[in-house]
C-alpha cells in the first residue's frame, strides 16, 4: 500500500493577524470595503475572531503571497493567528473556481454554511478566473 500523506508541516509560533498555509506565514489587514493588498493578504468580509461562529473571507493575490492557496486541497489544514491572538486550525472542505466577474451574491450560499470557518480567494493565474477554497 502506498505510505499516507505527510500532514501538513505545523506553523512557526504565531503572530497575530496571520495566516499559516502550509508552511507559509501569511500575514494579513483588515481591507473591507477595500482592494486587494499588494503585500500579504486582506480580511475582506466577515470576521477574523477564530471563535465567534462565523466565516472570513480573506483575499490575496497569486503570482504573489497567496500563492500557497492553489496548493490546497480538501483536507489540508489552514492556520490562524486572529487580531486578537487566538489561533485556530480549519480543514479545507470545498475548492472550487469561479469567474472574475462572479458577485458575492453568486457564491455566498456555497461558502457561508459552515459556521465557524475561513473563505480564501486568489487568481488562478489564467486572467479570467479565481480559486475560492472554503475552510471549517
């Protein structure tokens, strides 16, 4: 039989306000209501309080810091440091891509069902499409 996969490396000691994917420490600011940030990543909705039952969705570009995103797959395990300190691992539970012109209003009931959870969103890297991975 063929040996199980190594999990996926644990992150460093935390700092707030960042996201660890696998291997990667990925930090991140509040953008809402904002653009992508060229530098690390942005909570874009919802919150990052890895404790009050809810979603964040956080966006990041690739080629760039997000690049690790395209790397996940269901199963493979996120990391986050909140602002407030607290850390939370999630496993990837849906991956999916959609077009660059798609609207909140689009996938908002494929990504928000999961109760307390993270929605990560970067370029494909083809101009034309996003990868979205949902987290709980």
């Amino acid at each position: 039989p063929a040996p199980a996969p190594a999990p996926d490396p644990a992150p460093p000691a935390s700092s707030p306000r960042t996201l660890y994917i696998g291997g990667a420490a990925i930090p991140y600011r509040d953008v809402r209501g904002g653009t992508t940030p060229d530098a690390g990543a942005g909570l874009w909705l919802g919150s990052d309080d890895t404790a009050d039952g809810s979603w964040g969705y956080f966006v990041g570009h690739n080629p760039g810091p997000f690049a690790p995103v395209k790397t996940l797959g269901c199963g493979s395990t996120i990391t986050l440091c909140d602002a407030a300190g607290a850390t939370r691992t999630y496993i990837v539970r849906d991956v999916f891509t959609i077009e660059t012109t798609a609207t909140w209003k689009t996938i908002a009931g494929r990504v928000t069902g999961y109760g307390e959870s993270l929605v990560l969103q970067t370029c494909t890297g083809d101009g034309a499409t996003n990868t979205i991975v949902v987290a709980a």
